[in-house]
C-alpha cells in the first residue's frame, strides 16, 4: 500500500448528498476482479449520460483531481470495497466530506485513502477552493489542509489510522509491525512443543509408514 504523507492537487467537487458505493462502482462490474483499470468504471453513470453532459473528473483539470470533496454520508449502501478500489485507480488519495457511510470509511484506510470529516465553514472553504481549481494540500503529519490563500484547516484522525496510513500498512502490515516478536515467539514455542506440525511432506509421508509399521505390530 502506497503511504499517503502529503499532497497537493486540486480538488474536485461534487454537490450532492448519500453518493452511495453503487454510485461510486455500480454492481454490474463488481465481476471484475483485479484492481488495476477498475478507476475507468468510477462513477459510470454519471460520466455516460445519453446528454453527453461532462462529469467533474472527465473535466480539465480536475480529471487530474487527487482529492474529491462530497456532502453528507458519502459511500453508503453496499459495502463494496471496489468502490474505494475505482477511487484509488483513478488517482484519489483523498476524501474530504460532510458525514460518511461507516463501512466506505474503514475500506478508505485498507487501501491508503484518507478520509477526512469536515463541516460547517471548514467545509465551505474547501468547496470554494474546489470550485477555483485552486491547488489544496492535504498534509497528514500535521493534520492540515492547506489552502492557496494561507488558510489552514485542522482535522482529527485516529492515531492508529495515521500511523497505518503514514507507513503504507494495511491491516495485516500493522498487525505484522506491531506483534511480529509475539508471533515470532509462539512459533518458535510451537516448534518444539509440536514438532510434527512443521514436518515436510516428504517427512510426514515417512511418519505415517512407521505409525502403520507400528501398528501392524
């Protein structure tokens, strides 16, 4: 998993609320199964309109966008974690909304996206800054959105989160950087209290003859 530090990009917005998982990834694609392509199925519906109406990430310059700004109660409905897979193809490593759907929120940390929760006037100033096209950077050691005019806006992130984010670690990756002496340990102990756990295949075959020989008395 790519470690997300800091960014700088402009930032596409889209003005609507409960953009759900079937928005952001629809279910007819959900057969596919690598990862990599899946950002060209990103928002389908909304970038293949009969009206031929361009969708704000097939515009310039925000069809380069690295961070995508929302309403309330982004990412809900299915748990889909292909929708957070078609973001991260596409080049979002940011996501900046109002409220978001709970199980959306989790699958944006297991895939290197941080979710950032805002509201109120921090919200509208991103909005603005979307709206210009104006560069924002997003720095997560210091917990800031940095916007063109000098404006910098905090936001609050788990610890363990920021760290996982900061070290590219997805669950395992944390889980292998924080207990990697414990599990280390218990096989080493395994190991000589089971030894035959550990047998090869050629061994085991062997084991299994002499128990057959010695049952055979």
């Amino acid at each position: 998993m790519k470690p997300f530090t800091r960014i700088t990009s402009v930032a596409a917005f889209l003005d609507e609320d409960a953009v759900d998982t079937d928005i952001i990834f629809p279910a007819r694609f959900l057969l596919l199964l690598d990862k990599v392509g899946l950002g060209k199925h990103a928002f389908h519906e909304r970038r293949h309109k009969p009206s031929g109406e361009k969708f704000i990430l097939d515009t310039p310059p925000y069809d380069r966008a690295q961070i995508f700004v929302a309403q309330k109660n982004f990412g809900t409905g299915s748990s889909r974690e292909q929708a957070v897979w078609a973001l991260v193809d596409f080049g979002i490593r940011c996501v900046i909304a109002e409220s978001f759907g709970e199980i959306f929120f989790a699958n944006c940390y297991k895939n290197g996206v941080l979710p950032i929760v805002a509201s109120g006037e921090k919200l509208a100033a991103i909005r603005r800054a979307a709206g210009e096209a104006q560069e924002i950077t997003v720095d997560l050691p210091s917990q800031t959105i940095q916007l063109a005019d000098g404006t910098a806006i905090s936001f609050d992130i788990d610890p363990y989160r920021k760290n996982a984010l900061l070290n590219g670690l997805d669950d395992i990756g944390m889980i292998l950087a924080d207990d990697i002496e414990d599990i280390r340990a218990f096989e080493e102990r395994q190991r000589r209290e089971s030894p035959w756990l550990y047998l090869g295949a050629d061994k085991l075959s062997h084991f299994d003859d002499l128990e057959k020989e010695n049952a055979l008395g």
